[in-house]
C-alpha cells in the first residue's frame, strides 16, 4: 500500500459554505476545475481537464461516497494514459470560525508509470497549490 499525500488547511468560513464550494460545479469553476458534467451523486462519473486551452491531461472520476458537509470521495484516473487509478477523499471539519480541509490522495502509486508530472511531488504541490491558495482564496478575500 502506497503512503498518501495528505494536505491540510483552514479556511475562514463556515462547513457549509466550503462544501458548497467543493460539490457545486457552479462555485467550482472559480477555485477549482470546471467540471461540467459533475453531480453530487454515489456512482457518478464526471470528467474535466486542467485549466486553460490545451486541454492535455483528460481527468475523470467517479463519486465514491458522500456524507454532506463532512466528507467527498471519489477516484481520480487519466483514463487515456493509464489503467491506474488513485482515491481523492476531501474531509471537512468545523473549528470555531474555520473549517478544517483535508485532502487524501490514495494509490497515487498507481501512476508512476506516467512520470515526473505525476509523481508524489507534482501531486503534493499541486494540492497544496488548489487548497492553499486557490480555496483560501475563495474565501478569505
């Protein structure tokens, strides 16, 4: 078993307000990806690619479990590249003023044979780039 990425952030806002951010494609699309096929459903599957024109890397996912307000997990796949694919789980936790946003990227091992642009570290940097800028963002300006 892999060990997973994990990254961790509080955002100045209240539990619903992120999870809306995080389940409605709407809100999405400021601090996240635009994924227009998505729906907060269990076996839904949606697809989208990485901002901006060149449209390289075709994502998609299928929503494994919901428990609203608290927890969304669904897998994270490049269906045209791989075979392999990996668990995203985003779990939300209110603390005072703040919410708690941690984010568990399972079996990211799953993707080695893709190479450096999705190693670990790409991930890694990548998360914390989407939760540690992009959602605080969201919300705290």
């Amino acid at each position: 078993m892999s060990i997973p990425i994990i990254v961790q952030y509080k955002v100045k806002a209240p539990v619903e307000k992120v999870w809306k951010a995080l389940t409605d494609k709407q809100e999405m699309k400021s601090w996240y990806f635009d994924i227009s096929d998505f729906k907060l459903e269990t076996g839904h599957v949606f697809n989208f690619y990485e901002p901006g024109d060149e449209k390289k890397y075709h994502h998609q996912g299928e929503i494994l479990e919901i428990i609203p307000d608290k927890k969304l997990k669904h897998t994270w796949s490049y269906p045209e590249l791989s075979d392999g694919i990996t668990t995203v789980t985003w779990e939300l936790k209110q603390q005072g003023e703040e919410t708690s946003v941690t984010l568990i990227h399972d079996d990211i091992d799953n993707l080695k044979e893709l190479g450096a642009n999705f190693s670990r570290e790409a991930f890694a940097e990548g998360w914390n780039g989407i939760i540690g800028q992009s959602l605080k963002s969201h919300f705290e300006n």
